[in-house]
C-alpha cells in the first residue's frame, strides 16, 4: 500500500470526498440500520428510560438503543469515559471499517481528527456533583475531568488510531458537528491532511438537561404518542425532540481515495459559515443568517442555486425554527425553491444537537450515492408559513447532484455544507 500523499503544493487542487461513515443514532448502528430506518420512515423516538421522568412536562426522547460499549471500548477504559465519548468512538470505528482504511494511512501525520460536541460530558457532571455533595471531595473520580472536556472524544479517536494529524474540536451548539466536518474539508482542502476523521457526538439526555430545555419550552410536550412528536413543518409542531448518537465521517484527498480504491459516497464541494447576531436561542425572524450561510456554501463551491435539489434541512419542529428556515431558502432559492426536496430527517431521529449535522450530512451522502430522499413523516398538517416540498411521509426516487444539509445552533451560529453526487 503507497504512503499518504505528501503535501502538495499551494495552487494544487485538493478535491475532498466522503469514503466512510459511521452513524450511532436513535435508529440503530451502522449505515445500514440507519437508511433502511429513513427509507422505512421509522421514529426513533420514544419514553425516557434511563431515569424516573414522571415529574417532567416532556417525558420521551430519542435514545440509542442496544448500545453496549464494550464492543467497541475495552471495559478498563469505558469507566473513564462518558457517554458521549463512546459514543464518538463507536462512530469512528464504524466510519473507519466502512472505509476501509489501512491501518498505515490510519497511524499517520497525515491524518487527523475533529470531533466535537455541543454539551459534552454533561451526564458525569450531574453524576459526580451528586457524589461530591454525598461523599465529599475525596470521593470524586480522577478521571471527572477526562471524562467531560469536549475535546476527549477527539482525543480518545486519535490515540485509538495513532491519528496524529491536527486534532480539534469545537462547540458551537447544533452547528458543532456541521462546522466540524467544515473546518475538515478546509484542512484538506489546504493540504493539512490528506484524511480527515470529522463529526460529532452527544449524550444529553439527562435529567438536568431535560429539565432546562423543557422549562425553556423548546421540546415537544406531545408524550400519548412520542414517535408522532417530531413533525417538522407541520402545523400542529409544539417544539423539538432530544436524542443522542454520534456521526463521524471518513473525508479524504480525492487521489488518496483513487489510489486505494475506495468507495466514494459523495464528494463535499462547498462550506458556509453565519451569525445572526440577534438573539441567546432564538434565529433572526428574517431568516438572514440562515440565507447567508446556504449562499456561502453555494459561493464557496461556484454553484447557482438552481443546481440544487435536495436540502436536509435543520427542521427542528418548533414552531419558529421551521418557518425562518421556510423563509430563508426561498430567499436564497427564489422561485426554484418550490421545486427542491426539503426533508427533515429530525422527524425519524430527533435532535441530535452537536451530532445532528454529521448525521444528516451522512445522510445526505446517503441520498446522494443511492439517488433517493428520505422523507419527512408526521407530515399530516399543511402549515401556510412553510409551503415547500417536504417529501412527505414517504421516500422518493430522485436525480440530485448536488444536496444541500443546514445547521444552525443557539447563539445565532450557523454551518451548511454543500454535497455532490461523485460521478468520477
């Protein structure tokens, strides 16, 4: 097997496509488990079960489910870790198994990884607190820090693969893993890396948790029927769903990928950063940021907008959220945008936060090589405000070149990423 390319030289071209992905996610494990779910159009979504949630106003959400760690983490190790962290570290070694990537590629400078997470290791906070206050300071674990920075899954991934490429993470609410696999596309692009382990991942579905985005009345209170609860763009929405997972994608050099013969899911062709600048939760009404970010993908890959067809929205089921993004793709499309299948994935998963954009970007990947978009379901109730083509409530056999999968997170922070079909 050849080396790693070297870096090339600054006017190289540096084309970065999608080889491997490894998603963990309220619909199961594995790629496979996951589209056949979508195309199903299955909910993930049910009762809480790992704590008492009968004092909650929401009481269900999107939880992995048949996850043991000791299939992917030695069990020395996984006390060390929180959930999040496993779960990142599952999703990489799926992501590196469906590449198929050598382990001297692996086991390189030039490659890296970049892995973040919205919250991070909430649940060992709310756990070592309890012993803290119970036991006292010599009680708590010396691995309480190891287990809740955000950069340990990061961290955790490149010591598993002797990865020693650049290594990052970051936090930037539900844009993290969107700008994560952003921010790798970039580092490739500008010869950093030749592969590049990117997403991100969450576990937040704690009691705390729970508590502060159910009293901010952000989640959906529809508990008689929690696989009905999602329903993005539909007029009966009453807010968003938690889950938790973890995605990470394989993204690698265009010859570094021809010259090991690598399958190739999609090819990543432009990157869009925002601010809106407006508000703590909520996005600006007039739906700029959101159009800004869209048309920087779309400048940063030299595409019209008439060339697309596909988005996986953010399409978060809340009232507002839906309707801003509504408003900003007609801004940014204009009339070809009644003519692009707008899906929300969310409906089938939930909300993933940190994770949701290396997710729904594998997704589209997804959509993309196998030319089919899964749809939205709970679509039942037309909302005036949002009159697009949600692909509702079935999947739908479809040309799409190019797809377009948005992000946008609390404090008014945005990420898109603008995916095309790899026809050589």
């Amino acid at each position: 097997m050849a080396a790693a390319s070297s870096a090339p030289g600054p006017s190289s071209p540096r084309r970065v496509v999608v080889t491997g992905l490894g998603l963990v996610t309220p619909l199961g494990l594995g790629t496979a488990a996951n589209w056949e779910a979508l195309l199903q159009g299955r909910s993930g979504i049910g009762t809480i079960t790992r704590f008492d949630v009968r004092q909650y106003a929401t009481r269900f959400a999107g939880e992995v489910k048949g996850f043991d760690p000791l299939q992917f983490i030695e069990r020395k190790e996984v006390r060390k870790m929180d959930r999040f962290i496993q779960y990142a570290l599952a999703a990489a070694e799926l992501a590196v198994q469906d590449a198929a990537i050598p382990p001297d590629l692996l086991a390189s400078h030039r490659c890296g990884v970049y892995v973040g997470s919205g919250i991070g290791g909430i649940g060992s906070i709310e756990e070592t607190h309890k012993v803290l206050l119970e036991k006292g300071p010599g009680r708590v674990s010396p691995f309480f820090l190891i287990q809740t920075i955000i950069n340990e899954a990061s961290g955790q991934i490149s010591i598993r693969y002797r990865a020693r490429g650049p290594n990052s993470a970051t936090a930037t609410a539900c844009a993290t893993s969107s700008h994560s696999i952003g921010d790798s596309f970039r580092i490739i692009g500008r010869g950093d890396a030749d592969i590049m382990l990117s997403g991100g991942a969450e576990a937040p579905i704690t009691p705390l948790s729970l508590a502060g985005f159910s009293n901010m009345k952000a989640l959906s209170e529809r508990n008689a029927e929690p696989e009905r609860a999602s329903r993005p763009f539909d007029a009966q929405r009453d807010g968003f769903v938690m889950a938790e997972g973890a995605g990470i994608l394989v993204l690698e050099e265009l010859g570094t990928a021809l010259r090991r013969n690598a399958r190739i899911y999609a090819e990543v062709v432009g990157y869009g950063m925002s601010g809106d600048a407006y508000h703590a939760t909520a996005p600006a009404p007039d739906g700029d940021g959101a159009a800004r970010v869209m048309k920087a993908a779309l400048d940063d890959a030299g595409v019209p907008p008439s060339q697309v067809t596909y988005i996986n929205a953010h399409g978060t089921s809340t009232p507002f959220n839906d309707k801003v993004e509504t408003l900003a793709i007609k801004r940014v499309f204009g009339d070809h945008a009644y003519r692009i299948g707008v899906n929300s994935t969310k409906s089938m998963t939930g909300h993933l936060l940190g994770a949701t954009g290396a997710v729904e970007a594998a997704y589209t990947a997804l959509c993309l090589k196998h030319q089919i978009m899964p749809p939205t379901i709970n679509y039942q109730n037309p909302d005036p405000e949002c009159d697009l083509d949600y692909v509702p409530n079935a999947p739908r056999a479809a040309e799409v070149i190019y797809g377009l999968t948005n992000s946008f997170g609390f404090g008014g922070t945005n990420g898109s990423l603008l995916l095309k079909r790899y026809d050589g």
